[in-house]
C-alpha cells in the first residue's frame, strides 16, 4: 500500500471515529425537494453562483462543453437503489409482503393502494423520456448562446462521447436540437470505449485507468456506515406505518427515496417524495457527496490524475487559439458527452473542490454542508461543465467556467477585465495557478505514468 494511500484511509478511520456527535442540518428550500436528490437531481443550475451574461467589451472565441445524460432510469443491478432492488421493493409494497396499518386513517402510505410502479428491471440504464427533452432542450438553449461558433461552418463538428447507450443517445438529443436532424451529416461521432481499449481516455475516466481499477477505494464502505447512521430517523418514523411486528430496513429506506428520484425521473413527480421531510433528504443528499468525493471528487487520491488528460487536452486547445495555431474555419465548440462521474473528477483536476483533499476527505458524517462539492449543484441529470474564452479589448483572452448555465466563481488566479471579481481570469494566470498548473500542462503525462496506460488508441479532441 503507498502511503499516500495509507494516509486517506487513516484520515477516513478517525474522521468515522469522530463522526457520531456531528448534527444533521436541513436545507432552506423546502419547496423543491428534488434538487436534493444528488447526482439523481433534477437539472437546476446552483443559485449561489454569478450570472452568465457574456462580459463587455469581450468577444466569445471558444468553448468547451462537457455534459453528463440526461434523466434515467436506474442502473442495472440487484441492491437496493439498483434496478432490480427497486422492483423487489415495489413487489412487496404490492404483494401484500410488507403490510400497512390500516387503523391509521392518515397513514403517510394510503397512496400506495392506488400506486402503478414505473420503475422496471428490463429498463435499467436507459435514459428517460424527460431525459431525451432535457438533452434536446440544452441543445437548443447552447445553439442561441454560441451561434456565431456554429454556423455558417464548413467542417464537420467532432463530437466525442463515452460509449455507453445513453451518453450517446443523449448526445444524439443534444446535437438535433443543436443543428436539427441535418446533425447527421454535419458530425462525426467519436466514441469512446469504457474500457481500457481507449488507452488514454478522459470521458468515461476510471474505468480506462488500470491501477485506479485495482485501487479499493473507501467509498462504498464510508457511504454504507454513513447510511445506516443518517437513515436511522426516517427508518422508525416510517416503520409506524406498518402493522405491528414489521419494520422497514435501512435498504428499504434507501429503495423509497430511490423510488423518488426515479419516479420523478420518468414522469416529473412521485408520492415517495412526500414521505421524507427536507432534514432526511438533506441527509440523503450528502450520501451522494461522500460517494462523489472518495470515488470521483476530492477525497480520492486517483482523481487528480483521471481528470488531467481531459484538463491537459482543453488547454492545448486554448493554447492554440492564443498562440494563432487556430482560427476561426477551425472547430471552436468542443462537444464531450460523458458521466456524472467523470465531471466532478475533471473539476477536481481544474482546483474546484481546494477545501477537500485525500489527507483532508470529507467528514464520513454529515457537516455543515459547507462543504465545496455539493453533488445535487455539480452534477444533477443533464448536468454540464462549460469553459468559455474570450478575447478582450485589452487584447488579452480571459477564461471562465459555467456550471450548469452559472458562472463558477473562479477566485485563484485574478480578476476578468472589469477588475472584479466576475469568475473571469486572464488566460496565463488561470493555465498558470497552482490549483491547475500540473494538470493543464502535464495531466496527459501524469495519466500514463499514474495509470500505467499506453498511449491513446485514437486520436480525440476534446
Ligand atoms: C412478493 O415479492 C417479493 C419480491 O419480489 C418476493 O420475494 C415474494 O415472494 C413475493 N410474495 C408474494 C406473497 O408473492
Ligand atoms: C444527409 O445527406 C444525405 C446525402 O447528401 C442526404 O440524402 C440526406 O437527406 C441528408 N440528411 C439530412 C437529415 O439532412
Ligand atoms: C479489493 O477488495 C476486494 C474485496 O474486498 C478484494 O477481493 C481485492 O483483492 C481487493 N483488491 C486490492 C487491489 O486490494
Ligand atoms: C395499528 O396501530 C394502532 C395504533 O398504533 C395499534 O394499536 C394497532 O395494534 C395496530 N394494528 C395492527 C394490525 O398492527
Ligand atoms: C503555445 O506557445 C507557447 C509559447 O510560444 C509554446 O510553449 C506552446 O508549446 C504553444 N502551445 C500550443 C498548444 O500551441
Ligand atoms: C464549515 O463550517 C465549519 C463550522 O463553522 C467550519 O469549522 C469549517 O471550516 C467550514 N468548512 C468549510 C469548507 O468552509
């Protein structure tokens, strides 16, 4: 074991040790409830974050978008919150298995006598047919902002996406409602393989990286404690409900706010959200940031490395637009279609997330929520990373990302031109930061040392 390994798991040992007085805390918004659902949120941008206007006096010269799917169903697999553990959960809610007491005239279950389950095994991965709109619709809304990079165009636009149905499916919504159906004729599709046949591979990240591959990582070990800790309270709540002698357990938890998330991924509301109060989905939520943050995020000590191949591809191309080794004939809007996963590994290369590191992971329990990488914020259904570069009339380029539609509020390397703090930076300054330096200018070296990967079987742009 590295001891840069060692020393993650001992920070997570005594960070659990510690983890039982911390309180649970509760959201503001009490109205939308699912925008507390994790990565399985609906598509919202984070509130907190600045306006995306385009900035004065600046000309939009490229862009980067990098977009997870839209809203699915659940992943294949029998535990709870996976396809097949849903379906078992419905069986029993519906055959008579679990059983609720019906001398409780306002028992928080009366729905279910009249409840069609939606959520089926034979339909585990695919994306929803909310989905397939969200992606149509960002297709639209990012043709009306970047037209000038679009049209009147005659090369065809590259398109890179991870491999899997719905990433491609849902680049195919994405780029009808970009450029219509002529999108056919006005794309080449590169398609990269969640495998290790890609080599080096920043769209679907981990599963292209042999030694993060072999590296057992504390997350679904933390994320269980944590569960069985934070579900505790809606877990006897809930069991009230039931006829004397039957509890729920804590997968049966799981599985109902699991029925929430996708319920309301498939047709935009379900009764199983009325069943938790916002402290529980608070607590619910933060199950995804401790998931996000050892497995993709902060916490992890292998995602630096995953995501600085996609870091180090993007700024050679801005590199190449500042040095006049591009112009504007060339492409200039670089489409990347991947996973929730693989977003908050690239932002945690580019220095989004600075309060966590592996020697500093996020507390095993919940928080203050204060926390920077907040998974419903990052990474909901649909959720998007777009770095945008512009030119100025000091003759100077300025980048900027955009989470989910908002500008992120970049405060490591200076202000944009109008001297404050706008989320702009000068584009020497921002390649230049410690929070990204070894990332943008030595991430693809980095990912084949640290990964122990060939070199690229294909040439991609990203
Ligand atoms: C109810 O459904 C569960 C889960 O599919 C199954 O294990 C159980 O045997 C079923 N019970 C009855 C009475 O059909
Ligand atoms: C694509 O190009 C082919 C060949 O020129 C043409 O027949 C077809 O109509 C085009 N499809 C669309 C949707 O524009
Ligand atoms: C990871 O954990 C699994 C299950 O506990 C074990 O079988 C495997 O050997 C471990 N791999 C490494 C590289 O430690
Ligand atoms: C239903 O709940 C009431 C009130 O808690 C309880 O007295 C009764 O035993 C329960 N009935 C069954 C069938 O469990
Ligand atoms: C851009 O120019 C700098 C300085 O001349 C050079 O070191 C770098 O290799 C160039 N990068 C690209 C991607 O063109
Ligand atoms: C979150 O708040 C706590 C309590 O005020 C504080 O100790 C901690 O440093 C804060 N963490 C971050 C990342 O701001």
């Amino acid at each position: 074991m590295s001891s840069f390994v060692r020393s993650l798991l001992v920070a997570c040992l005594v960070a659990l040790a510690s983890a039982s007085t911390l309180p649970f805390g509760s959201y503001d918004n009490t109205d939308i409830k699912t925008y507390h659902l994790g990565s399985l949120s609906d598509y919202h941008s984070p509130e907190n974050f600045l306006d995306n206007d385009f900035p004065e006096s600046c000309e939009l010269k490229q862009v980067h978008i990098l977009q997870r799917h839209g809203s699915r169903n659940p992943t294949a697999g029998t535990k709870a919150g996976s396809a097949g553990g849903i379906q078992a959960f419905e069986n029993r809610l519906t055959n008579g298995t679990i059983s609720f007491n019906s001398s409780i005239s306002d028992n928080a279950f009366n729905f279910v006598s009249s409840w069609e389950p939606i959520i089926l095994e034979k339909n585990a991965d695919l994306l929803s047919d909310r989905g397939r709109y969200q992606m149509f619709d960002l297709g639209v809304q990012n043709y009306l902002r970047y037209t000038d990079l679009i049209n009147d165009k005659d090369f065809k636009f590259q398109v890179n996406t991870a491999a899997q149905d719905r990433v491609v499916e849902s680049a195919e919504w994405y780029m009808s409602g970009m450029l219509g159906r002529s999108y056919v004729n006005e794309t080449t599709f590169q398609y990269v393989p969640e495998d290790s046949s890609a080599s080096i591979n920043t769209l679907s990240g981990n599963d292209d990286c042999k030694n993060y591959e072999n590296y057992n990582s504390t997350s679904s070990a933390v994320v269980k404690a944590y569960l069985k800790k934070a579900l505790e309270a809606p877990r006897k709540r809930l069991s009230e409900y039931l006829v004397d002698g039957q509890e729920f357990t804590t997968d049966d938890v799981v599985n109902m706010f699991s029925l929430c998330a996708y319920e309301n991924a498939l047709q935009g509301e379900s009764d199983f959200c009325d069943l938790f109060t916002p402290t529980e989905f608070r607590a619910w939520e933060y199950s995804y940031d401790l998931k996000f943050s050892y497995e993709n995020g902060p916490s992890n000590p292998w995602t630096q490395p995953v995501g600085a191949a996609f870091a180090n591809n993007m700024a050679n191309q801005i590199l190449k637009l500042v040095n006049g080794t591009t112009s504007e004939d060339d492409q200039q809007i670089f489409l990347a279609f991947t996973h929730d996963s693989h977003i908050t590994t690239v932002e945690t290369s580019l220095g989004f997330f600075p309060d966590t590191t592996p020697s500093k992971p996020l507390a095993p329990s919940f928080n203050y929520y204060n926390q920077s990488l907040k998974t419903s914020q990052y990474v909901p259904f649909g959720g998007n990373l777009i770095t945008e570069v512009f030119k100025c009339d000091d003759d100077k380029f300025y980048v900027r990302h955009l989470v989910n539609q908002r500008t992120f509020p970049l405060t490591d390397c200076g202000n944009g031109p109008s001297g404050v703090s706008d989320g702009l930076c000068e584009v020497n300054a921002y390649l230049n930061s410690d929070a990204r330096r070894d990332a943008v200018f030595h991430g693809i070296e980095t990912y084949k040392e640290t990964c122990g990967t060939d070199e690229p079987a294909f040439e991609a742009m990203y």
